[in-house]
C-alpha cells in the first residue's frame, strides 16, 4: 500500500505535523466588451494535518543465545523486525479502506470486471447530477490503484478469461503473476494483490480502487531501521527498530471501498 498512495517527507525540527491545503474551485464566467468584470470569488481551502507518531519493536539477544547460534543473528533480527514493521503500516493502510464512504460490491459476492470498471468510472466522473447541472466535479488523478486479496483477483481474472460461446465475447486476460498488471477494458488502473487485507469470519473482505491522492502517509524523519544497543548487565544485545508515520485521508470521494468474497480458490 505504501507504494500506492502519495507520500510526504516531514523534515526534523519543521515541527511535528504536515499541513497539506486542498483548494476549491473557481467559476468562470461569460464576459460582455466594455462591462467590467465585477464577479469576484474566493478561494476556498481546507487544511489536512497529519502527525507522525513512533512504531516500533525490539528483541533482545543474549550471549548465550549468540554463541550458540549457527545464523548471524544480528542480521536476521533486523530483517525480521524490519518485516514486522513493514506489515504492520500496511495492515493498518489496509484497514483504511473500511472509511471510503462508497462501496462497491456486498458481502457473498463474487469480483468480476463490471465492478472494477463502475469503481473506476465513478472516481474518474466524480459528481452527481443536481439541480444545476451533472458535470463540474473533481475527478480522482491518476494514478488509480486496485488492491485487494489475491482470492478476489484470482475471481476478476476467472471472469476474463474467453473462449467459450461467440467470439465476440472473447475476453484477454492479464499476466496475473505480475506484482501490479492493467486491465485492458480499464485503461489506467493499477491491479494489485495485498495479503495485509483482513477478512471476517464468512470470508468477506474490504479492498479498495483508489486514485494515489486519496490517501497520504506522512513520515517524519529517516526511514525506519535497526539500532543495538549493548546491556551488560544482563549480557545481551537489544535490536531496536523505531519508525515515524502517520496518515490521513485527502478526499473521500477519490476512493471506493470493494467489499467481496475472499474465500479460499479451488479451481
């Protein structure tokens, strides 16, 4: 999710958040020759504060364990509590998906790529018709990203593949092995697979088809890593891995949560 989403660099002593503005939009009228232009407006914006806070993890080493050992033990506890921490920031981006007030999708339902395009679609067409007129909305910018359970993609891709009944009907389906592929049918979406997404106890799970400006991470500092620090008291080596983030969600209307069925393929 990391890789998906817009990030700010939060550079130490600047304070502890990040003020992001979102600025509204402005109407452009028609003019008449020799009338002066007396439609002044404003700009409106609304301000998006994000503040890191730590994350971390430690195991402790001891002499004893050390000597014993047959693996470099240093090396691979830094590893280990860099794979801990990396899971947890995307778990918890993961679970963001919950918040996008549209849904795609329900419960008990199979992924196919009618609800990919509709997700799509609507961020891209990002307005509802009123009174005035169905147009002038804010379309979500691309990047747009599909991630979800590979059981649900494993469902999108079963529901392209051709070759049965008419020609016409003949679908291509993508290279799925690939960490992120396109869909030919929705040019510019981004497809893929997180096993980070939680799903209930009837295998439902919530995913999510998104522009990379709906969501932002805010890290403060450096990037997350491994410190040791010796305790000879207690003859051991503390692994130490600390990071900084937060995130916070820019414009609800640029994401769509995809709730499906992520039961376990059999065929």
């Amino acid at each position: 999710m990391k890789s998906s989403i817009r990030m700010e660099k939060l550079p130490t002593r600047q304070g502890p958040s990040v003020n992001i503005p979102k600025f509204g939009q402005v109407t452009t009228l028609a003019l008449s020759e020799g009338v002066d232009m007396a439609q002044a407006q404003q700009i409106t914006d609304t301000n998006m504060t994000i503040t890191p806070a730590e994350f971390g993890a430690q195991v402790v080493l001891t002499d004893l364990n050390l000597l014993e050992a047959k693996d470099e033990f240093f090396r691979v506890s830094g590893r280990i509590l860099g794979e801990s921490f990396d899971r947890q920031q995307d778990e918890t981006l993961c679970d963001d998906f919950a918040n996008y007030s549209l849904v795609v999708g329900s419960a008990g339902t199979a992924m196919n790529l009618g609800h990919a395009m509709a997700a799509h679609a609507s961020i891209k067409y990002n307005t509802a018709a009123d009174s005035v007129a169905g147009r002038g909305g804010e379309p979500g910018p691309d990047p747009i990203c599909f991630v979800h359970t590979p059981a649900v993609l494993h469902d999108l891709a079963k529901s392209l593949t051709g070759g049965v009944g008419a020609a016409a009907a003949t679908q291509i389906t993508p290279d799925t092995s690939k960490a992120g592929y396109q869909l030919a049918a929705v040019p510019g979406l981004t497809i893929k697979a997180d096993i980070n997404i939680n799903k209930d106890t009837s295998d439902d799970a919530i995913g999510g088809i998104f522009s990379r400006e709906a969501q932002i991470i805010a890290v403060l500092g450096p990037e997350a890593d491994a410190e040791r620090e010796r305790d000879a008291s207690l003859r051991a080596w503390e692994i130490n891995f600390v990071g900084r983030w937060a995130r916070g969600e820019y414009e609800d209307t640029w994401g769509r949560g995809v709730t499906m069925d992520s039961g376990r393929p059999t065929s």
